[in-house]
C-alpha cells in the first residue's frame, strides 16, 4: 500500500534568482543565476546530478520545447532532462518530479529548476486566440482578473460579507505581502504601501483593484535533492526534507453542474487533504508554522486560506484583519512577499516559495526570520476558479 513519501527525500541545497524586468538576461543567464546559488549551498559537483526537471510554461526562440537548454546553461553530464508544464503549478510539477525520482530510488541525486522570461513577451494576462485547430475555443469575454472577480463575488454572497468589509480584508492581504517584500532583496516590488492607497487604487475588476493583483515578472529558482543517508554522508546536519507532495486537477465537475457554488476551490480541499495525510497533520491551525498560498489575487489567498482548512469557512476576512497572517502573526503567509512582490513568473513561482521555506527552516532569511519554524507548506493554483491545478508541498525539519 502507498504511504507517500513523506521524510524519503531531503532538499540537499537551493537557489533563487533576482526576480524583476530582467531584460539583461536570457532565460539560460537565470538559469545559471539560481543553479550557481543552488550548487554551493548544495556543496556538490555537477557531475553529481543524476537527473534533472525543467519546468517552464512559454517557449522562447532559445528554450524551444525541451529541457535541453538546462542542460546546455548548466553544463549538465549528458543526464536525462525532462521538460514539466502544468499551468501555475509548472515549478511545483519539477520538484515533485526530482522528488519521486529519489525516493522511488530511479536516482540519487536529481535537480529541479523551474524559470520563466514574461516580460520580453509582453505577457499581460490578457485572453489571446490559441493556434491550431482548437482555435474556436478562443474565449474574448474571459480575463484572469475579471474570473477571480466572480470567485469574490460568490464568496462574498455564500458568506454574507458586505462589500466594504471584503474588499478591506483584500486590501490587508497586499498591505501585508507588500510589507514582507519590502525585507527581500530578490523581490520585484520591494516598496511598502498604504491602506489607504491599496483601498484607492484605479478597479481593474470589481471588486479588485490594482493592489489585488499580482503582477508579471522574470525568474528563476532551483533545488537540488537526494535522500536523508545520502545528505548526511556528504556532511549535511539538521536536514530539511519532503512532508508531503500532492496534485490535483479539476474534472469538470465546477464547470459541469450547480454542486459547486464558486465560492472556493474544489482542488485545494482535494490536494491539501491528501497531504495533510501524507504529512501526518491532523489539525493545520496548530501545526503549520508557516505557508506560501498562490496570491495571483487578493481574494485568491483569502479563499486560499479557508481550502487550507486554516481559517474556519467564511472566517478568514476576520483572521486576516486579527493579524493571524502577518509576519508577526500565529501562521505567517508570503513571508517572503509573495507572487504581489515577486510577480509571476510561472515556471519558477512554486520552487520560488519551497526556496523561502528552506531559508527560514536554515535561519537564514535575515530580516524576515521567523523564530523556529516546523512546518512549512506552499500553494500553487493554475487556471480559473471553475477549471485549474493545485499543487501542494509540505516541507520541514528531519527526524
């Protein structure tokens, strides 16, 4: 019978590129950026790597369609590379990859790097006519921000939150990350901002406005990963290892009939389950130390944070406002700044959020440092509310 793989598979090392309008680089020169970071923290030659995971969603002129231009940047030894794509969850699907790859035993020490060039696309979120013969599924009338806008709007009617109570409870959810990302010299955005702003800010979708959506960025981050007897004969002590890694994918049910209210997401509760399972973790209100949720928007975490089973249904507006999330709260989320900071680059954004778990478990994120962290869990959503991906990873200290 499966159990998971829970404490099979310890992080050996990380690294994390500057994210920002990286027009200085192509999506190699950040390759190379967090592998070189990953590598000495790893403390392990290249030839080391048995295999290797690459996720990105967009193709560019010189990453084309395969992972061998990781393989090329980095100088790997002639070792499989595979190519991941899995919408938000792109970086989270690499680390999952590498990860079952060790603890099935197919290697011993495998890497996963998840990067993503948007800004030299143009990329802006906006609906576009896909090519090839699926072209008529091109939908003009549906936008990212004009989706999660109906995902706030049945919330706020399934609950019976008012407008103005809602919509401070997403502004204290930027305030918030903007906060965080202030403290993170690898953060896009690193200017803290008001809630007076936040709340004033020009409506994008009601009831988002500016502040309430992420924004699109360029970067890169990688782990490397090998399992416990092996880190711990190279010299590794207070190992950081996997609790739990779980997927799940929408089957159509939201978008299929009126069980679903679209108020929350169908695949959080299924996948967070699984891994609280996998993880041991019988009440996350009380165990998790702290956790990344996939803040493309504002209402997105503060759905996010009720999925998780964290904030009771229809609580979380008042949790966020108590403090409960901030730096300084019971459970911080974004510690780091989150993708409000960051931005999103898709193929890096899951590995970008275990990288700053690894960091606070080693007490090494300086200024953000959280005092002695458990557990820590990171959220990653693709697509729409009625059809989308959700990944989850829990990491921690080994026994």
């Amino acid at each position: 019978m499966a159990t998971g793989i829970k404490d099979k598979v310890a992080i050996l090392g990380m690294g994390c590129s500057k994210f920002g309008e990286r027009y200085d680089c192509d999506p190699e020169d950040l390759m190379f950026e967090a592998f070189q970071e990953c590598q000495q923290d790893a403390g392990i030659e290249t030839e080391a790597i048995d295999a290797a995971w690459l996720g990105m969603l967009y193709s560019n002129e010189s990453t084309g369609s395969s992972a061998t231009p990781m393989s090329l940047a980095l100088r790997l030894p002639n070792i499989p590379t595979t190519r991941v794509e899995n919408m938000c969850c792109t970086g989270t699907e690499a680390f999952r990859g590498a990860a079952y790859a060790v603890a099935s035993g197919a290697c011993n020490i495998a890497l996963a790097l998840g990067v993503e060039k948007l800004k030299d696309t143009g990329y802006s979120g906006l609906p576009a006519r896909s090519m090839g013969p699926k072209a008529d599924l091109w939908w003009p009338g549906l936008s990212a921000p004009g989706a999660f806008a109906q995902l706030a709007s049945a919330y706020r009617a399934k609950h019976n939150v008012p407008k103005t109570d809602l919509k401070e409870a997403m502004a204290h959810v930027s305030w918030k990350s903007h906060r965080n990302g202030v403290l993170n010299p690898k953060a896009h955005l690193r200017k803290d901002v008001s809630m007076e702003k936040i709340l004033s800010a020009p409506m994008i979708a009601d009831p988002l406005g500016l502040f309430d959506c992420c924004g699109v960025s360029d970067g890169c981050a990688c782990a490397i990963v090998t399992t416990p007897e092996i880190a711990r004969s190279l010299g590794k002590q207070d190992l950081i290892t996997v609790k739990a890694l779980q997927l799940s994918n929408s089957n159509g049910l939201e978008a299929g009939h009126r069980s679903w209210d679209g108020s929350y997401f169908v695949t959080t509760r299924a996948a967070v389950k699984r891994a609280y399972e996998e993880a041991g973790i019988k009440n996350p209100r009380h165990e998790i130390s702290m956790f990344e949720a996939h803040d493309c928007f504002s209402i997105t975490e503060l759905v996010t944070m009720e999925d998780l089973f964290i904030s009771p249904e229809g609580g979380a507006g008042k949790d966020i406002l108590d403090g409960f999330y901030d730096h300084d709260g019971k459970i911080p989320c974004q510690i780091d700044g989150g993708l409000k900071c960051f931005g999103h680059p898709i193929g890096a954004s899951g590995l970008r959020m275990i990288y700053e778990m690894y960091l606070q478990f080693q007490g090494r994120a300086d200024k953000r440092q959280l005092k002695d962290p458990n557990l820590g869990m990171t959220h990653n959503l693709g697509g729409f509310p009625h059809q989308n991906v959700c990944g989850i990873s829990i990491i921690g200290r080994g026994d």
